[in-house]
C-alpha cells in the first residue's frame, strides 16, 4: 500500500472524526492525524519467554524493549487455573474411559505442573541454576499427553483385535479337539476289538504253523527214507543183449512203474504241503 492509496483511506468521507478535531482537510493534517490515531490507538503485545538465551540477546540488542515497553512479568498459575486449561482441550478430547476417570486426569495434570515448578525452585535453591517451567510447557505436556493417548489407544486396539482372533481360534480349535476325542474313542473301541480278533487270528495260524512244519517235518523224512531206498529196491536192471560191447543198464518194467508211483504220491505230498502252508500264512 503506497501513500496516496493511505491518505486516501484517511479522506474526509471516510473519517469523520477531521471536522470534530477542527483540522483542516489537507494532506499533511490527514497524515499527521493518521499517525496520531496509530500511536494513540494502535498496541502491540510481545511475548517472550526466559528459556535460553534468546530474552537476553534481545534485550541487549534491542534496548527499546526494555526502555520504551511496558513490561509485565506473569507469574506461575495457580493449580485451579492448570486444571481449567487441562480441562478446556481434556473435555473435548475422546477418551475411552468415564467423565470421573477425566476429572482425575484434569486435576492430576495440574498437580503434576505445580509439583515441577516446586522441584525446580528446589533446584535453584541448591545448585543456583535456572531450569524453567513455563505455562508453554504445561500446554506442550498436555498435547504430548494426547499424541501418546492416541497412539497407545491405537495400539491396545490392535492388541486387542490380534487376542480376540487368537481367543477364537483357540475356541474353534477347542472344539475340534473335543470333536476328535470322540472319534478317537470310537476308534480305540474299534481298534481294541480288532486287536481282539488279530490275537485270536494269530493264535490260530500259530497253531496251523506248528502242525504244517510237523507234516512237513515228516514227508521230508518219508522223501529222505525213499531216496535212500531206491538204489537196493529200484535198481533192478539188465545187461543190454544188443552187443556184448554195449555196457549201459536198462530199468526194467516193474521197477520204472513202482518209481513213477512213488514220484506221483511224493508230488501229491508236496502240493498238501504247499497248500497247507497258504491256508496257514495267507499273508505270505
């Protein structure tokens, strides 16, 4: 904004107040009133804290801040004041929890604040240094406390959805056990009657087994006795009349029928065997 578009503003139209004052409508007058009104009307409010080293700089830098201001030193609120302003963003803030458990909260951070300030006169006291505790920091302990208060409710949500789920499957795994006990109890009834019947089955083709190697006990030795015996009673044989040169040795009728008995009734005895032993073992 440049001084023509000011004085402008400052015109006789626009500000009345020219003809009350009895000063004439030029434009020196009007910006020597504009400046009037400014110092009369116009404050300016500087806020500065006594953390660091930055309200010492300044002060030496700009001495009009302390020379040309009125300087006004705001002491440390009381603890009804803190639990108002803990009060004034704790209300409006959603909380998982009853009005009772925020009343406390709202008093316990006022508290807390007024204990700080005390531990840090304390301090003073002792080591003669300055540690600060401003109303700044009591807004910035509020918000820290909301920022970790979401953060948390967020993650005990979490938590809590995760150990729903768990709790579920343990639920449903639950009942399947229950469900497979049952089967199993089926099963065991089932499996103890047939190892019932395995036993019985197995005494039975032990007994079988005992028998058959008696029989075959005794036809290998009837087959042994024959064997034996077939030299001196089969061996029944004539010179070849051909030739005197010839000197095999020729079966004779008898003999070769009684030996093709004996090998048809030691073949029968066999197959009995065999058959005998498969009805006794059929798992072999």
């Amino acid at each position: 904004m440049d001084c023509l578009q000011l004085l402008s503003m400052l015109s006789v139209s626009k500000i009345p107040y020219v003809y009350v004052a009895g000063i004439v409508d030029t434009w020196d007058n009007l910006y020597s009133f504009f400046l009037g009104r400014v110092r009369d009307k116009l404050h300016v409010c500087l806020c500065f804290s006594p953390v660091g080293a930055k309200f010492s700089r300044r002060a030496q830098q700009f001495p009009g801040l302390i020379n040309g201001c009125t300087i006004d030193w705001f002491l440390s609120w009381p603890e009804e004041a803190l639990t108002s302003v803990s009060g004034k963003f704790i209300d409006e803030f959603p909380m998982a929890c009853p009005d009772s458990v925020k009343d406390s909260l709202k008093a316990m951070m006022g508290q807390v604040h007024v204990n700080v300030t005390a531990a840090c006169q304390e301090y003073f006291e002792k080591f003669r240094r300055h540690v600060y505790v401003t109303p700044k920091s009591y807004l910035s302990f509020i918000a820290g406390y909301k920022s970790l208060y979401e953060k948390k409710l967020v993650y005990v949500r979490e938590l809590a959805t995760s150990i729903n789920s768990g709790l579920s499957k343990m639920g449903e795994a639950k009942v399947d056990v229950n469900k497979m006990k049952g089967e199993l109890a089926i099963k065991n009834t089932d499996l103890a009657a047939a190892t019932k019947e395995a036993e019985k089955l197995l005494k039975e083709i032990s007994e079988n087994t005992a028998i058959a190697e008696k029989e075959k006990q005794k036809v290998s030795l009837i087959n042994a006795a024959l064997l034996m015996q077939w030299p001196a009673h089969l061996a029944d044989t004539k010179t070849c009349k051909r030739s005197h040169r010839c000197g095999c040795k020729h079966v004779s009728r008898d003999a070769a029928s009684q030996w093709h008995r004996i090998s048809l009734w030691l073949f029968t005895a066999r197959v009995a065997c065999a058959m005998l032993q498969a009805w006794t073992c059929p798992h072999v």
